[in-house]
C-alpha cells in the first residue's frame, strides 16, 4: 500500500490504536553529559490498522492488536544500550512496529523533556506506512 493509498482511505476503515506518554529512562544522547546517566524519555505511538481486520466478534484480545506488543517493542529496543539519536530511536520503533501483521502504518515520536530548562521538551517524529518504512541504515 502507498502512502497515498493509506491517507485516502475513508477513517471509517480504520482503527487507531495509540499508547501516549510513555516515560521511561534510558541511555540516549550525543553529548558526554547525555552518556553519564540515562535521560528520561516520553514516547508517543499510533498504530493504524484494519477496522474490518480488528473488529472483535467474541470480545477476545486474540481478535484485536495487544498494547503488550506496544510496550514490548519499547523495552527491547531500549534494553539493547545506548542509543545517540532521537531518529534512530523512532526510526527502530516504527519500523519493527510495522513487522506486526496488523499494522498498516505507525507514527512514533520521541520527546526529552529535560533537556532544555527554556522549553517541554525536545522530540521526534516519524510516521510511515508498511509499504514505506523507514530506509534502514544498512
């Protein structure tokens, strides 16, 4: 599916699924002070599925996307170490929130609130599609 395709569609085809604030403490930064103890980070996720494919017909978890998937792909992608780039983080999160069978496209954004005293936070943002996930550094 094209990115166009995917923005065409009528919002009454799909589903969105949306985990929001999550704060968790990591390694992330370029900066020596930033590589001296883990920040706090607040990550921020839509999922766009399938209505027809994520309508329960039974009321059971089996037949609809688990937020556990959500939150296991964060704590992974952070349990692996320091991570330098806000981008790199997203880019990661989005791109293995699309391997699951029922996303269709997933935005992701990243935010460190205590970066800057002047300002909420610092962050990324990325939204991609299935059919256009984020080109991987490789």
């Amino acid at each position: 599916m094209q990115l166009a395709e995917f923005l065409d569609m009528p919002i009454t085809t799909v589903r969105r699924i949306f985990l929001r604030n999550i704060a968790i403490n990591m390694n992330i930064g370029v900066h020596a002070f930033e590589k001296q103890a883990p920040q706090r980070v607040i990550v921020n996720v839509d999922l766009y599925v399938s209505l027809k494919k994520t309508t329960p017909r039974a009321d059971e978890l089996t037949e609809v996307l688990d937020y556990d998937f959500v939150r296991e792909t964060i704590t992974d992608i952070v349990s692996k170490g320091h991570i330098q780039l806000q981008e790199t983080l997203c880019d990661e999160l989005v791109n293995r929130l699309l391997q699951h069978d029922l996303v269709l496209g997933a935005r992701v954004s990243t935010e460190k609130p205590d970066v800057y005293d002047d300002c909420e936070g610092v962050g990324v943002e990325v939204f991609a599609t299935r059919a256009r996930a984020v080109p991987s550094s490789d």
